[in-house]
C-alpha cells in the first residue's frame, strides 16, 4: 500500500469518526450505561474477525496486515492466509477496517465462519441437481431392463441358440452397454480410480457385478460354441436393471438423508439476514455479515435478535425456546443479554452488539452440533473396521463361490458359478455398514439440541446412555442459584447496617452465589461497600479481608473453628436455620463472632419432578453440596433425594466422582459453578446447566442450555433413543450381509434348490442403505415422556 | 479343472495384494500446501506425506456430487469436516510426530492416508 493510500485512508477513518461523531440526531440510549460519543466510537479495545476475500498470495497478507496496522487505534492485525480471516485488535470501529482493506483492493465482511445459510443452500442445490441425475439414469437404464425382465419372466427363454437370436441378444448387448455408460458411468469411473488407488468400495461391488454380467452375455452372444448349450443364457436384464435399481436407492437414500439433517437446518434458519443498526439517529437495515462489535441494534416487537447483545434501551419478553427450549418467554431490560436466533415478542429494544459473526452462541451451537453429527460413538468401530477389509473380501467369497459352483455344481456349472459370483458382489452392502452409526447420530445430535441439549460428541452420546449414578450439585443445579438473605442474627454490639455493610465489602470479591446474595441485600437496603484489603479466598470454608482496620472472616462453622473464633454457643441457632434449608454464615469482626447471616436459596420449581423423572429410569441420584449438612438434608429431603455429601470442598466433588467410578457406577455429573469443572471433566459425562458458567460449559461433555433438570432426563432419554436406533441399524446391516452374501453364493440351493436372481440381489442392496436411513429418520419421531 | 481353480487362487492371491499388501508411493507436501481433488471416488492423491512436528494445510477441493464425498474424517486427530461441492477447505493439520493416519469420508467409500513423516 502507498503512503497516499494509507493517508487517504487514515482521511477516511477520521472522517468517519468525526461525522458519527457529530452526528445531531443520537438515538434514545440510556444514558447511565453508555455516553452518546459511545455510540459511533469503540473506545474500549475489541477484537475483530473479518472474512477476506480476493487474497490470492502469501504477499497479500503482509498488505492487509499493513493497511489495518495504519488504520487508526489499531494495534494488532493478524490474518491467517489459509482460513483467508484476519483478526484485529484495537479501539476502532468495524466499519473503518472493511473500509481499509477495500482501499487496500480487497473486500471483508464479518468472520461469520461458513456463512452457513449460504452453504445449506448449496448443499440443498446440489443435493436436488444429483437426485434428478440419478432419478434419469434410473429411468433410462429401467426402460430397457424393466421390458427385458419381463420378456424373460413371461417368455422365459434368453438364451442364444439360433444365428437371428445372436443379433436380436447382440443389438440388446450394445443398448446394455450404452446403458453402462449413461446411467452407470459413475460406478465404473468410481471403480476404476479405487482400483488405482488401491482401494475398494461400493462401487468396485457394483462395477464388477454388472461387468461380469455384461462379459459372460456378450461371450455367450458372440462366441456360443465355446459354452454348453445350457450354459448360452444373457443376463443384459441383470445389469440394466442392477443399474436401475441402485441409481433409485441411492436418489431416494439422498432424499432420506435431507430429512436427518434437518435440526441443524432449523438452527442455521434462526439466523437472521438483516439486522437494523441505529446509525446517524437513523435505522439503517445491513446485512448480518455486516454488523460489527457495538454496533447499536433496534429490534421491534415480532423480530429476530440478529446477533448477540446486551439490551440498552426498552423492555420486552423474549421467546428463547428455539435455543432453550424453555417455552415461557423470558422478561429482558436494560442490562440483560439477548441472544442471536431468539424472537423479540412484546416491547421493542435497542441491544449493544457484544457477540457477532463466528462468535454468537447461536453459531457456536451450531458448529458445536455440527461437530457433534460429524463424530462417532465407540459402538460404531466395529463397523469401521469390518468396512476397511470388507470389499476385497467379499471380492474373494465371489471367487470362492466360482469356484465351488465350478467344482461340484451341478450342469450348467459355468452358469451358476457366473450367477452366484455376480449375486455375491451385487447383494453386499458396505453402505448400510457404514450409514449405520453415522446416521443415528445425526438425527439423534440434532433431535438433543432441538430440545435444548447440546451433546459434544459421539462418545458423550453413548455414555450418557448408560448412566447409573447422576451427582447433582445443589446450588444451582437443583436450586436457582441465586440465594437470598433470610436472616442475619447480630451476636456483638454491631448494628445490622454495620454489619451488612462489612460483609458485603467483604464478599464483593467473591464469586460465590452465597456472597452475591450478601452484596444485593446490601444494595437493596442502600448501603454502600467499601474498599478491602488483603482479599483471601479460602476453598470451601470462606473468605478474609480487612476493611477500615477491622479483621473480617466470613464463612462456615469449619473456617471458625481454623481460626479459633468462638461460635458454641450460637452453633445451635444456626443449625435451626440449617434444618430450615437455609444457610448459615458466621461472621467475625476482629476475632469475634459478629453476626451469623442466613440466606436461602430457592428450589428450582421442576428440580423435584425432574429427579423423580431420573430416578424412575433407575439412575441413582447422589446430591454434592459445600453447604453444611444439616442445610444439605432439607433439601435432600424436600425434593426427594436419599444420597447426598455435604461440606463437600471442591476438589472432593471430584473425588467423590473417581469413588462411584471405582464401585463400578458410571457416572454423570451435573453442575453450573467454576468449581464444579474438575468433577465434571472427570465424570463419565459431565452435565453443565447451561444458565452455568463458560468454564462449567466447556468442561461439559453436554450443556443443557435451559436451566430446568428435566434437561437432564431429556439428554439421557434422547442418548438411550439414539443408541437403540444405532443397534437396530448395526443389527439389520450385519444381518443383511451376514444372511445375504451366503444366500447369494448359493448355500440354500443343496437344500431347497434355490439360487437367487441377480436382479433380486440389485434390489436388496439398492434398499439396504434406504431401510438404515430411514430407520435412523424414525428418531426424528422421538419426544421425551413425562415432560 | 485344477487349472481353474489354480486361476481361482491367483485372483484371489491378486486381491490380497493389490487391496492390503500394496504400499501406495505417496505425493509429499511442497511449499507446505498440498491439495486433494475429491472426484470419482477417490481422494486424488489418496496417500500425502506431511512434515513431523510442524503444523500444515491440506487443502481439499471436493468436485464430487455424491454425498458421501461430502464428509471427511480423519478419526485419529479427531477431524471431522464438511466439503462444500466446489469449494476449497483448508484442514489444519497439527504439529505429530511420525505415524500413519486413515482419512475417509462417512461411510468409508473415499479413503486415503495420512503419513506424518
């Protein structure tokens, strides 16, 4: 890039920035959350990931890199020339980037991954173009095989014996030939190229099949002394309708597939295309691609949230079901985060754009359910491995069969033995082997997510299915999370205020929800924390600080005890608490009981349904809580909960996991905190409720995106689902090949005289695959009970 | 007869050797890009060497319609990826030491590999 490109450039920011900035008409925004100047300029340092197109060469990099580096408040730019995405770092406007990089001669949108609209219709295309060519060419290769089919069933005689019957066979013999080519030529390519590669697949079996039968007729047509008599019989019929038959099962199969997929379908449809960003004091509608970080977006009521956000203006209800699957719209306002995919329905809303492109956690799941209909389950190995040898070995049975029909066959020995080697290559499925697993994951992954359950992968899937014990953490995951100050006992001279004051200085600097339920009484009743110093947090047991010279210790009854603060005679009254379910939390000023605080945290209104639910399906329930005991047994009690583990410090819930393992229970775990994350990667399956933390989330090998434990019985019911279908389908194609492939050499025909057609054969395997895609749409029926 | 069943044999023998005896020459990676055509059945190369111990690009370029040529997994370093029909992918390929790794399409029909060297 010139030094006048980059001025004009740098011209063109400022000039940007300076007329957004002065722009008359600002829209509404509250005030108290962002400054107008805010609106038209990132002040705070973003990161940006923008899509490059037209960079051809490495030496396109280094002038995208150096047009965004003069970019003004740019201070990092990084592009990665094999994704063609470039990542920028500074306090700049989204817009003033795009703008850079098409002065530089490029063009640039937001990273929004694979645009996968964009990708589902061309899939849709191309899938749609390649069902009509295969429905053609079964059309073409039927008209010819169907009437010949006929001619031998009802005529029954396609033998060559007379000078005039080898033309008629010969002329047949060409037609089948161009049949070959036109509506087959796509088995023979594919042969072909596996065979130089060394390879082996369906279209090999095909290939083959069709071949001989084609070879053997057009011997028997031009060379008729060299056989028997009874051996001179055409099998142009067999391969025209071979052809005809696997062109319709594999149309049909692609027509089935288009339905497996149609979760993921349904989420890449909650995107929307258009978002309408607040520019200039006016609403300008953009394309999605282009709404960059702190973009302001209004939304009216009926609408779709475009990307994710934070709400700073109106209030509404949000139907997030479609994410959650939480039927009740949820209540937003300012402050409140809004997510891309959901539907605005009452008020309407400006939101700040805090996620967009790649980064919405709309395109997160669905790269994350993508990923997950990509993988498979351990179950599905054995057909990988058996696919590996399959083709050459069933290859080698044909020859086998050959072989022995040729050794002890009865007359026209060469006949049978043409017949049963092309029936062994024709009837063997390596499709249905390999459809089997895949699949079954594929509706079942999506069924999950449709109802808010997003499983990591394959093996998630299938261990989830065979859980034994579930640990629930308490606070939550059974409880709403979000404790409340129910008591607060004052034991010295410290007023109520005082106090309150104090421990919420205190626990400011705490994560905990039992801490936060401290901080928004204070705040509810006006009081105002104050500076801290020597913050410690104490795993399991509490925190310490000191604030305006006082020595403040806040905890349980263990944290006392460790620093020898005198609480006996009050341990009674907060045992009271305890068997109230409430919480409580001693508090001392200076070495000395202060007060004991009480907060309680509300069970979630489904918790006890839902683990009813669980437990009905003969999964043992374990409830892990760091709460007192006696606190932990009313809830145990209150929602129906025979096993639990109090005073639980967090690397224990961890070893409480590893203990149930190593009795032979296979595990799951379902928790919401960050210190839940180490028992939930050790767990079996780990569960994390999705309203839980981002560490919590990427620990889990399942997130249920709602906060209700019916999640929970859900994903399990869906994983149990899924895996039956995976066996039905594993069963039906090991039996298919199992039975088939000895049918077809020609094990009945000692007993009952029976040899099958090639045709039937053609049929049988066209359908195989069909009946396994279709088995595994069957879970797209699936709902889960007792909701 | 017996020359029949001796000619049974040789297929047979041929089969085993061409499918699982057979060592594939392999197409090595230059200036750290490799492409792959996705057509007809095949991975065009099948068999790519890459560099140990440093990062590389496969790029895979599928021009087939069927739709298993539409999936591409490479189980051992838990690759699975989309093929969009005429459109380049880039997979990256971590950093490994030295082995061989089997890459495939869903149902096993397209197979190739991967040797790290």
């Amino acid at each position: 890039m010139s030094d006048e490109q980059i001025n004009r450039e740098n011209e063109v920011t400022k000039s940007c920035c300076h007329n957004r900035n002065n722009t008359p008409n600002e829209p509404k925004i509250n005030k108290n959350i962002h400054s107008s100047s805010d609106i038209y300029t990132a002040q705070e340092t973003t990161i940006h990931h923008l899509m490059i197109e037209g960079a051809s060469c490495a030496s396109c990099v280094s002038k995208i890199e150096k047009a965004l580096r003069a970019v003004n408040g740019v201070t990092k730019a990084e592009m990665n020339f094999a994704q063609r995405t470039v990542s920028v770092t500074g306090s700049v406007q989204g817009a003033a980037l795009i703008t850079a990089i098409e002065i530089a001669g490029y063009r640039a949108k937001v990273d929004t991954s694979d645009s996968e609209q964009e990708a589902l219709d061309e899939k849709d295309k191309a899938d749609w173009a390649y069902y009509k060519k295969l429905m053609r060419d079964m059309t073409i290769a039927l008209l010819l095989g169907v009437p010949l089919m006929i001619y031998g069933l009802v005529i029954g005689e396609m033998t060559v014996n007379t000078n005039s019957e080898r033309l008629v066979w010969f002329t047949i013999g060409l037609a089948t030939l161009a049949v070959m080519y036109f509506s087959g030529k796509h088995f023979y390519v594919g042969a072909y190229n596996s065979l130089k590669n060394h390879s082996a697949n369906m279209d090999t079996l095909i290939a083959l099949g069709t071949g001989t039968a084609w070879l053997y007729s057009m011997v028997v047509v031009a060379v008729p002394e060299l056989l028997p008599t009874m051996a001179r019989h055409v099998y142009f019929e067999a391969t025209a309708m071979i052809i005809g038959l696997i062109n319709l099962g594999l149309a049909l199969e692609i027509k089935a597939r288009g339905k497996t997929s149609e979760a993921i379908k349904r989420l890449i449809g909650l995107q929307a295309k258009t978002a309408r960003v607040v520019r200039g004091g006016n609403d300008v509608d953009i394309p999605i691609e282009n709404v960059m970080l702190k973009d302001f977006i209004r939304v009216r009521p009926g609408e779709k949230i475009s990307v994710d956000g934070e709400v700073v203006e109106g209030h509404t209800a949000i139907d997030e079901s479609m994410l959650t699957g939480e039927p009740m719209p949820v209540e937003k306002q300012a402050g409140d985060k809004v997510v891309a995919g959901t539907i605005n329905k009452s008020g309407s809303i400006v939101f700040q754009a805090t996620r967009v492109g790649k980064d919405t956690a709309l395109a997160q799941i669905i790269n994350m359910v993508k990923k997950a209909q990509n993988s498979k389950p351990p179950i599905g190995r054995l057909a990988d491995a058996i696919s590996a040898y399959f083709v050459p070995v069933i290859m080698i049975i044909a020859v086998l069969s050959a072989l022995a029909w040729l050794n002890f066959g009865p007359s026209p020995a060469l006949v049978f033995a043409i017949v049963s080697a092309t029936t062994v290559l024709i009837i063997a499925c390596p499709c249905a082997l390999g459809l089997a697993t895949p699949m079954s994951v594929m509706v079942g992954v999506g069924k999950a997510a449709e109802a808010g359950v997003l499983i990591r992968n394959g093996e998630a899937l299938q261990t989830a299915s065979k859980i034994t014990t579930m640990i629930l953490d308490k606070t939550g995951t059974i409880t709403e999370g979000e404790p409340k100050v129910t008591d607060v006992l004052l034991t010295k001279n410290y007023s109520r205020k005082e106090v309150l004051m104090l421990a919420a200085s205190l626990e400011a600097g705490s994560e905990h929800p039992l801490a936060m339920a401290i901080v928004d009484s204070a705040k509810a009743q006006g009081i105002d924390t104050k500076k801290v110093d020597g913050f410690r947090s104490i795993a399991g047991k509490g925190v310490q600080a000191s604030c305006e010279g006082k020595a403040l210790l806040f905890g349980n009854e263990k944290l006392m005890k460790d620093k020898g603060i005198v609480i006996e005679q009050y341990i009674e009254k907060a045992q009271e608490f305890a068997q109230e379910a409430k919480t409580p939390m001693y508090f001392a000023i200076n070495n000395t009981l202060a007060a004991i605080i009480s907060v309680a945290d509300p069970i979630k209104s489904d918790s006890i349904a839902a683990i009813a639910r669980l437990q009905k399906n003969g999964i043992r329930i374990v409830m892990l809580t760091g709460d007192n005991r006696l606190t932990a047994q009313a809830i145990a009690q209150k929602v129906g909960i025979k096993e639990f583990v109090a005073e639980v410090m967090p690397e224990d819930k961890a070893n409480k996991v590893a203990e149930l393992q190593e009795e032979g229970e296979i595990v799951g775990m379902t928790g919401d905190g960050i210190n839940d994350a180490p028992a939930l990667a050790h767990a079996n399956v780990g569960f994390a409720i999705g309203t839980g933390t981002d560490v919590a989330i990427e620990s889990a090998d399942i997130t249920l995106m709602r906060g209700s434990l019916h999640g929970l019985a859900d994903a399990i019911a869906v994983s149990k689902a899924t895996l039956a279908n995976i066996k039905q389908n594993l069963f039906g194609a090991f039996i298919y090949n199992v039975a088939g492939v000895p049918i077809a050499a020609g094990v009945l025909f000692p007993f009952f005289g029976l040899l099958l057609n090639p045709v039937i054969a053609g049929a049988a395997m066209a359908f195989s695959s069909l009946t396994v895609v279709t088995n595994a749409n069957r879970l797209r029926l699936f709902k889960a009970k007792n909701h | 007869m017996l020359w029949v069943n001796i000619a049974g044999m040789g297929v047979i023998g041929l089969i085993i050797w061409w499918f699982w005896l057979y060592k594939s020459s392999s197409v090595d990676m230059s200036d750290g890009v490799i492409e792959v055509l996705v057509k007809d059945g095949v991975y065009q190369p099948a068999v790519i060497k890459v560099p140990a111990n440093q990062e590389s690009t496969i790029t895979f370029f599928r021009a087939d319609s069927s739709p298993c040529s539409e999936s591409l997994h490479i189980p051992d370093l838990e690759i699975a990826a989309t093929l969009r029909l005429n459109k380049k992918v880039d997979i990256s390929i971590p950093a490994m030491q030295p082995g061989r790794h089997a890459f495939h399409c869903q149902m096993k029909m397209y197979t190739g590999e991967l040797i790290v060297d």
